[in-house]
C-alpha cells in the first residue's frame, strides 16, 4: 500500500513535545499528523521519567517496611517483608499504558491523525512512513522534527547481555544481586539508590571526582551521606574500562592507576544521553547545527523556513517540561500566535533521596553573571513538618540580587522537594521579590514554609532559626 497524506502540521516525534505540540495544534484547529514508530509519550512514558518514578516509590515503600523490621523510633514492628518484583513490573507497567492510551484518546479527540510507523524526511516538506501496511508519503507546510535522545553507550562496553541502559533497567525480571552503575549523574544514582532499597549490592562508577558534578556540594552533601547509609559503594576518579575476562566483573581503573574488577551481574551504562539524529533523515535536510545538535532560534525555528526542532534534538537542558513548552509554543505559533521562548525557570529535579530541585540561579552562576547576591537558607532541622516525616536532613536556599531583592534562583534537597518546584519556578516567572515570597502566608505545618523562612533568612529575620 502507497498513499499520499497533505497537512498543516506533521510532527516527527510523539515524546512529550512532539505529542503535547499535536494536541495544542489540534485545539487550534490545525490539520495535524504525528508520527511514532513506537508507543506515544516516548522516552519520558515507556522507559524514563513515569517507569523509574513508579520503580522508585517501589522501592521506597519496601524499604520503608524493612526499615520497622528494626527498632525504630516511630515503635512499629513487622517481619521481614518479601518482595514479587515481576508484579512490582506489571504494576509499573500498567501505569505506562494507561497513559501511553490517554495519549492515543487525545489525539482522537483533537483529531490528530496518529501514523504508527518509522518517519525518514526527504526534504523539509515531506516524510516518508514506514508502516506495517505500506509506505505513507506525508506532505506538510509545516515540520515540527521532535525525534528525543538516546542513551549514550560506552564502545568498550556495548549494550547487550548484562550490560544494560536504563530502558532495560527499567523491565529486568528481578533485583540482581550485585549491581554496578557506570556514571554518577541523576539517572544513575536515581536508579541505583532504588535497586539499594530493593535489596541489591550497588557499586556507583564515576569518572569524576565527585557525583552529581552538576549541582553544588551543599545540594549533594545529603545525597553522599543517604548512598553510605543505603550501603552503596561510591567509586569517584574512577574509570571503567571494559568487561572482566570471565565477563562477570567489570573492570576499573581507579584514581591512582591500579586496576580492579568489581563483581556485577547487571553493569547498568548511565553516561549521559545524545540527541537522536540518526535514523530519520537528517542528512536529507539542510539544518544548520550547533555542536550534535540542531540549532534553533527563540521560536523554535531551525535554518529551513517552515521547519522547528524541539525538545532534546536541541541539546540541553534535555526535560521532558522543556520540550512540553517548546511543542505547545510552536503549535501557537504556526497557528498565528505572537510567542517566543524567553523561560526565566526550566526547573530540574533529581529523585534520588533526598530530592534535589533547582530553579534559576545558584549562588556560583548568580556570582559569575555579575550580580551582588543574598543568599538565605532553612534547614528543615527547624520545619515541624519535616520532623514529623522524620525527613529533617535538607534544606532550602533562595538567591536574590543585592540591590533590589529580585529573586533569581531557588535550590532545594529534602524528602519530597520535587513538589516545591512549582513554586520556585512561578516565583522566578513572576519575577517576585524577597519580599513577596517572604509576605506570601505559607500553609503551617507544611514543608513549603521553608521556602517563606529562606525568604525571610535573606532578608535578615527568619523566625524558627
């Protein structure tokens, strides 16, 4: 079968921008064709952001009972518990599917015409589908390329048998014993401290000489201090060089040149992840790049008139939020909207434990634009909800420029921190002042006051400290 498709919109992609960019296109009334080869929701829905959540809070709950298997200060008492990690899988992939579906039924709804096969562009007006069916030829005025990231393999270490990336960290059958994580960053500690909770022996492998190099020491001191106490071996200035002999260890090379094997039956590659520019026609269009990655301008528009690039094909920072933005923008914009991308805040969390949340500035980047800063910080050693969560390790830190208290960055590490993110970020938006947030009455007791209290600690009055 060959058939013929014309269009306002085709969009190369269905991760979480190319499929909320079809939706918004959709509600506007734009004709619309969205192409995936896979499930919608991409990396994000099938083997990233949603299973690694529901693996992660997995893990929190049986480490949680394990924990009152011992004495504990709460006075609860349990047996050992056992854990199905296969339900534990069908649980987590149950959840992929009913949002992957809900994709599918929005865009039904918003009559977005859905083609499940492999899109190759022939040129900046037309793509080539291969379905099971035939080939569908798309034509369309309009190009959104939003092909996501792939993750980035080791060539000593090619993916295959025990050696895994997070997609097939995501879906193994059970918890292996012994686990060793290649790279420090958050994919790798985030999936590692889960694996810890869940019973395995976890080795971390970092080449740096610190994890999670891009957050500052005061952000990850609480984060070290959880690995060492989850019994996680942390290995810094440490190089992995390639499969044991028996093919059972790895091996490393350590910080002062020796050479060791460390026993793994899962060696998990999480080195970082590079744009997808391969595989969907790239070198068929005439796109100006910048690095590995395509270049694009405030709107999203690449070199070729008619053509845009969202999301992690445009390099960092690789969010899954950020390509939401990017997709609902363009789509307004094709459909005759005055927007640009001018984001004061792309919030970043990591769901290690603790949370790392960052927005905006840290006091270093505040430093090195040029601006004189006050920096406040709350410890929730001094948050009543925190104690009552028996979660008083963290704290958080809000920048604000010296002269006029504009806020230009808030940081934050604690137990369940990722949902202060929305506040640091529509603080940012709106451009608030210390004084805002500081005047603005925080809900008592909850863990969102430390943020009014680091308000008030740069203004020189905290109350509870």
């Amino acid at each position: 079968m060959t058939e013929t498709i014309n269009c306002k919109i085709l969009i190369l992609g269905a991760g979480p921008g190319g499929y909320v960019a079809a939706i918004r296109a959709g509600q506007l009334g734009l004709d619309t064709v969205i192409v995936e080869g896979e499930n919608p929701g991409g990396t994000c829905l099938n083997v990233g952001c949603i299973p690694s959540k529901a693996l992660i809070h997995a893990a929190d709950e049986f480490e949680k009972v394990t924990h009152f298997t011992g004495d504990n200060a709460l006075g609860i008492s349990l047996e050992k518990p056992r854990l199905d990690f296969k339900k534990t899988i069908g649980w987590k992939d149950d959840i992929v599917k009913k949002l992957t579906g809900g994709i599918a039924g929005l865009f039904r709804k918003n009559k977005v015409k859905h083609i499940a096969g492999w899109g190759t562009m022939i040129d900046g007006k037309t793509c080539e589908v291969t379905t099971k069916d035939g080939t569908v030829t798309v034509k369309a005025e309009n190009v959104i390329l939003a092909t996501g990231s792939v993750p980035i393999e080791i060539p000593n270490l090619p993916y295959g048998d025990n050696i895994i990336s997070s997609t097939e960290a995501l879906s193994l059958d059970k918890v292996p014993g012994k686990l060793v994580v290649i790279g420090g960053g958050y994919i790798g500690l985030e999936l590692g401290i889960a694996y810890a909770k869940l019973g395995a022996k976890v080795t971390v492998v970092e080449a740096m000489d610190r994890i999670l190099a891009q957050y500052d020491k005061d952000l990850t001191k609480p984060v070290v201090a959880s690995l060492k106490k989850l019994g996680v071996e942390v290995l810094t200035s440490t190089k992995a060089k390639g499969l044991a002999k028996d093919g059972k260890a790895l091996l490393v090379e350590t910080k002062d040149g020796s050479e060791e094997n460390i026993a793994a039956d899962k060696i998990l590659v999480t080195v970082g992840r590079r744009a997808k520019t391969e595989g969907w026609g790239l070198e068929g269009l005439d796109l100006t790049m910048n690095g590995r990655v395509v270049a694009i301008d405030d709107k999203c528009q690449t070199s070729m008139t008619g053509v845009y690039a969202i999301g992690d094909l445009t390099g960092e920072p690789m969010l899954a939020h950020r390509a939401m933005a990017q997709g609902e923008m363009v789509a307004e914009i094709i459909a005759g909207e005055k927007r640009t991308f001018d984001k004061v805040s792309i919030p970043a969390v990591c769901f290690t434990d603790p949370e790392i949340v960052t927005a905006g500035l840290s006091p270093d980047q505040a430093k090195d634009a040029g601006y004189e800063t006050k920096v406040g910080i709350f410890p929730f050693s001094a948050n009543g909800r925190a104690m009552t969560m028996e979660a008083e390790d963290g704290f958080v830190r809000i920048v604000a420029r010296k002269d006029n208290h504009l806020v230009l960055g808030i940081q934050a590490v604690g137990k369940g921190v990722s949902e202060l993110s929305a506040a640091f970020s529509l603080a940012l938006e709106m451009g608030a002042r210390l004084e805002d947030v500081a005047g603005t009455i925080h809900a008592h007791p909850t863990q969102s006051e430390g943020f009014q209290e680091a308000a008030l600690k740069a203004l020189g009055h905290a109350l509870h400290i």
